[in-house]
C-alpha cells in the first residue's frame, strides 16, 4: 500500500475546526481524507467505504471514542489513531486496551501525527495474499484460475473483457480499486469502460444487479468485489 495517495482516512472528533483543520493538513500531506462529527456518521461512512485508518477523538457526545472503538474491533482491524485532551497514562492505557493502535495526547504537532499516521499504515499494510481459487456470490461461482463463470451450476458467458475485470477482482477479493487502477491494470483508455463492464458483470452475478451485494461501488473509490466466500 502506497501510505499516502492510495490511503483513505475517516477522522472523527466533533469539534468542527479541529476536523477541518487535520482535514486539509492530512489532504495537503496526499491522504484522501473523509471526516465525521460522532459515531453514528462515522458508521454510515464506514457502510460505503473502506477506509485504510480512522482518527478517533476520545471525547465525544453520545457514544465516546473508546465506545466505538470497541464497537469497530468486534468486526474489523482497521488501524485507529486515539486523540484526547488528556494525557494520563490511565487514559492512554484504557484507549489501547479499548483498540486502539496508537495514542496521540492533545494538543499536539501535525507533523507528528502525519508520522504516526504513516507508522501505522506501514504496520497495517501486510501484502495482499492473491488467490486463485473459486469465489462464491450467492448463487454463482467464479474460478479465477479458469475464467469460468457458473451460476445455479450452468456456465456463463463471459466477455474477454469481463472475464479480466472479474479475475481481478476475485484474485484480491476484499481489496477496493479505483476506476483509474482498473483502466491502468487492465489497460482500458476510459474509466466509462470499467462502469459499463461492471453494471454486466452485475446482471451476470447479482440477484439485483440495482442492488448489488458482492460487486459493490465504493463511493469516492471505486469498486471492491465481496464473495460470500473463498473455496
């Protein structure tokens, strides 16, 4: 993982200045960033978005910092940065034992936190094991080895063109790829193409190809392809 234009950050405080302040120091340092005022919008973020590292402020209304955090490991390993106001060991302590990756004590440098930043996504950035073993999505089956699409057990046709899209996607299923990756890797001029490829792949895998469940828009990204599981 390139640890700054290909990461895409969630910062959550509820302080408005403080969000818009790391919002554009983190951008100007080549990080995507999203932000979010409590942990409700954190989460509808999170539903239509991977992030690579959120930045969690402790002290928040409602549901507190370390309460989410807590929330968020029941289901994901998402690198978290914790900001608080206050620095007692105490605090610092029961913020990793919440979760947390890393600590970050109020009020404190920017270049500091650009480094923890990148400390923890080179941490988190393990290489991506590609498979080529069969994905299954609902009711179809994809064998990336063989470029064979089945579907309640009867072959699917495939373009050449889809057929390469939808191996790349189940090689490094999970993983979120912009339109602009897809057309480089796949070497299509136009990122219109890789819509258009992916609203056929959907007709070809999804129940409801308006509602899709395993070949997902990531908003803001691009697509990521989630099977309901790997053989």
């Amino acid at each position: 993982m390139n640890a700054t234009t290909d990461s895409h950050l969630l910062v959550i405080d509820d302080d408005e200045r403080l969000r818009a302040l790391l919002q554009r120091y983190l951008t100007n340092n080549g990080y995507r960033v999203s932000s979010a005022a409590d942990a409700a919008e954190a989460r509808a973020l999170m539903k239509s978005i991977a992030f690579d590292l959120l930045i969690v402020d402790v002290m928040m209304p409602g549901e507190t910092g370390m309460e989410f955090t807590k929330s968020v490991r029941n289901g994901s390993q998402v690198p978290i940065l914790m900001l608080t106001a206050r620095g007692e060991s105490e605090s610092r302590i029961a913020g990793l034992e919440s979760g947390a990756d890393d600590y970050l004590g109020k009020p404190f440098e920017p270049r500091e936190l650009v480094l923890r930043v990148q400390s923890l996504l080179r941490r988190s950035a393990a290489p991506i094991t590609a498979t080529h073993k069969e994905v299954t999505m609902g009711e179809a089956v994809f064998d990336p080895e063989r470029g064979e699409l089945r579907r309640k057990g009867k072959p699917v046709r495939l373009t050449s063109s889809e057929m390469a899209l939808l191996r790349l996607f189940a090689t490094y299923a999970g993983k979120s790829f912009s339109r602009s990756d897809l057309c480089t890797r796949l070497g299509v001029a136009l990122e219109r193409s890789i819509d258009v490829q992916v609203t056929r792949l959907r007709r070809k895998i999804e129940e409801d190809p308006k509602l899709p469940l395993y070949l997902q828009t990531v908003r803001g990204v691009g697509y990521v392809l989630v099977p309901d599981r790997v053989a």
